[in-house]
C-alpha cells in the first residue's frame, strides 16, 4: 500500500555556512510547493544567511559545534516528523526534485533516498577535479561495499524518521553524506537512488576538493569496519597471498637451478597459509554481517505490518 506522505509530515532540512546568494531562493521554492516545515542550522555564517533565512519564513538554528556532519547530527535531534529532506542552502539543488525524491519513500521501497546529480547536471556545475573526484569515490564505495551508489557525495537526501533517529553520525565535516549511506546499509535500511538536477553554485564553494576529498576517502575505509570488518580481511588475505604467490615462484625458480632457500621456503607458506585463512575468515565474517543486517530489516517489516493503525 502506497504511503501517504503531505508537506506537513516533512522537514526541509538546510545546513547552511554563509549561503545569503542562494539560500532564499532555497526556501522560497519550497514554500510555493506548500512545504513550510523548514529547518536551517547554520554554522556560523559571516554574511547574511540567518538573516534571511528568517526573513523567508525559515526556523533558524546556530549549531553548537562546528562542520556540517555535527549540524545534521544535532538537527536530526530536533526534528520529529515523518521524514527528512537534506538539501544544501548554495542553490545548486532544485527544491522541485523533491516528489520524485519522496517516490521511493511513497512507494515503500527505500527508506534513505539519494538524489544523483551526475545524470543531469548543467555545464559548469563541477570542475573537472571535483567530477573526477566523485567518479573515484563511487567505485571505491561500490567495490569496497557491494552496494551500487553512484553518488556517493550529494546533498539532496530523503530519509525516513526511523532510519534518522538512528543513526550515529561521528563524523563532523562533509565525511557526513558518506557515514549517513554506511549507516543506513549497516543497519539494515533500503537504500535508493533518483535522477535530480545540479545547478552551478552561487556564490563561493564551502567545500575544499583536496583536503575534503582527502577525508572523504579516509571515511570510505574506515566506516568499513562499522559496515563488514570482513572485507578488511579479504583485502589483507589476498595481499598476503600475492606476496607467498611472487615469493613461491621465486623460491621455485631459484631450486630448479640448484639453489636451496631453506629460510625463505617457509616464510612463503606461511604467507599462503595466512592468506587463505583471512579469506576464509573474511568470508565467514562477512556472511554473518550481512545476516544480521538482513535479521534487522525483515524485523522491521514484520514490526511494521504487525503495528496497530492509530
């Protein structure tokens, strides 16, 4: 049964860092589309962003800490609707992607919904580093993880109440859209993508492509530990069978022509050794993983259908 989902059960939620040339363009589109529900956090903006934001009709918070990922973790505390639409206050997102971001959430077939911008987006809205960037991190995520996001990184996210109260976002700076996608596969929630729109920004880019990208792929391999730790054994399991592999053939070369090493003969088995036993372990591992993740979604299907209708 399709869900039924109204403006009045969503919040717009916009974590905004001097944003004052595109945020009320932002909150103006929403409220012609009737969603008035509108949440800025705003991490101590120099310009004139909180001011507008208020003028527009906006609630306007100043977030406690510092970085995006710590905004979204303290507004997520704040908010209590149905469900949560993440969008960046820079313009560079259109506010009338939003049904077709809700669909999926309607339809009951997704519960954290990512909005993709590599499909449709105007020219000059990426520089090439940063469009090189996000095409790197995908298939890191992809291989790294088994799940096909292919954008890892946009602002432009919808979320249901029971999968953002029950996150647990660590990360404080703009590692945070990767954290929000491991938590909601390590957990057990669905996960889907939707074409939208991206716009060139207006006004000055908050984001720094090297030092952010930098953390951002820094997170992609340490949130595995929190996704399947499994796979860090397959990885290790593999490299050490690669080196016993080239030292074998070494070793078996080296006796063909007469030459005994009886040091290096069994540190070679002890690699090949270890390495078979990481994958098998890594493979143990992660099968357990993945079970209790599928345990815990199909936990809250049957919890969901069992529940009494108010």
């Amino acid at each position: 049964m399709e869900r039924v989902i109204t403006p009045q059960d969503v919040t717009i939620l916009i974590p905004t860092k001097n944003e004052e040339d595109g945020i009320g363009w932002v909150i103006d589109e929403f409220k012609k589309l009737g969603y008035n529900n509108i949440l800025v956090i705003d991490g101590h903006s120099t310009d004139r962003t909180r001011e507008i934001a208020k003028e527009k009709g906006a609630m306007v918070v100043l977030q406690t800490g510092k970085g995006k990922g710590q905004a979204v973790a303290e507004a997520f505390k704040l908010i209590d609707t149905d469900v949560v639409v993440m969008i960046d206050g820079d313009g560079t997102y259109d506010p009338n992607d939003i049904e077709m971001v809700l669909e999926p959430i309607r339809r009951g077939i997704a519960d954290h919904i990512i909005g993709n911008r590599l499909i449709n987006f105007e020219k000059g809205a990426f520089t090439r580093l940063n469009l090189i960037g996000n095409k790197i991190f995908n298939a890191l995520f992809r291989f790294m993880y088994g799940v096909e996001v292919h954008d890892l990184l946009t602002g432009y996210r919808a979320l249901t109440k029971e999968l953002y109260k029950n996150v647990e976002l660590e990360k404080h700076g703009f590692e945070v859209e990767t954290e929000l996608t491991v938590e909601t596969i390590a957990k057990g929630f669905r996960i889907a993508e939707v074409p939208i729109n991206y716009y060139r920004r207006k006004g000055k880019a908050n984001l720094h492509p090297i030092k952010d990208g930098f953390h951002i792929g820094k997170t992609i391999i340490e949130l595995l530990v929190r996704y399947n730790p499994g796979r860090y054994l397959y990885l290790l399991g593999f490299l050490s069978l690669l080196i016993g592999l080239v030292m074998g053939v070494y070793v078996v070369r080296e006796w063909q022509r007469g030459v005994t090493h009886y040091l290096m003969a069994p540190l070679t088995s002890m690699f090949v050794i270890t390495g078979v036993n990481m994958v098998i372990f890594g493979f143990i591992m992660g099968y357990i993983f993945k079970s209790m993740a599928d345990l815990k979604r199909e936990i809250r299907e049957v919890g969901s259908k069992t529940k009494p209708l108010e």
